[in-house]
C-alpha cells in the first residue's frame, strides 16, 4: 500500500512552504514505518530539495532538517543530475516509457507462451482419432 504524504497531512498542508514541511515529514514518516506502507513524498518537496542538494548543500544536513532519510536523497540528487544533463542516465520521462514498454513486452510474451501452449494442445489432439482405435 502507498500513501502519499499530502493524503496523510490533509489539503490544509499544500499552502505550506516545502522547508516547514519538517514536522510532517517525521511524523508521517513515523506512522508509515510502524504501519508498514510506502512513503511517497509531494514532488515540490523533493523538487525543493533537490535544488538545494544541486546548489551545494550536503545530503546528511538536509536529512537532519527535512527527516527524509540519506538513502533517499541521495538517489533523489543522482536522478536530479540526469534531469539536469550532469550525469548520463535516463530521465524520468524516459524511464517511465520504458517501464512501460517493459510491462507491454511481458505482457505479449505470455500471450505468445498461451498461444504456443494451445496450438501444441490442439496438435496432440489432432492426432488422435476421434472415435479412438475400433478396427483391428
């Protein structure tokens, strides 16, 4: 189950500015590892912080003060650095469209492996005579 920060906080949280977000963050962050969901953070947050990862500022001071743990923003500022054409990778949208031509792909495979299977059932019943073996 995934729920996003913004659900938990309530609609009253988007007028907040992404730096005060502080609180909620390590409440809900809190409340999601004793509940067990995934945490999905609101984009201007991450856009947020990821300017300033980009602008300089270390990883660990930004964890400290927003309560978003290193592992994340560190893979938040290596995806930022592609966006950015600092780093060769593929870019979010990028990523998106081939997830999905992947799915598709798997998708079409296990048609065709159903397909294979019918047509290899229907060839052993062909070769059986209807009315079995009566003449001798």
């Amino acid at each position: 189950m995934q729920v996003s920060l913004l659900e938990l906080a309530g609609p009253h949280q988007l007028d907040m500015a992404p730096e005060k977000w502080t609180t909620v963050v390590r409440v809900w962050t809190r409340l999601a590892l004793e509940v067990g969901v995934s945490r999905s953070y609101p984009n201007e947050l991450r856009q947020s912080l990821c300017e300033r990862m980009l602008a300089g500022e270390r990883v660990g001071d930004i964890a400290v003060t927003s309560g978003i743990c290193e592992g994340t923003l560190f893979r938040w500022r290596a995806q930022a650095k592609i966006e950015a054409n600092l780093r060769d990778g593929a870019k979010s949208c990028e990523a998106a469209e081939l997830a999905k031509a992947h799915k598709r792909i798997r998708e079409l495979e296990d048609e065709l492996q159903l397909t294979k299977d019918a047509c290899a059932l229907f060839d052993r019943e062909l070769t059986l005579s209807p009315k079995g073996n009566t003449r001798s």
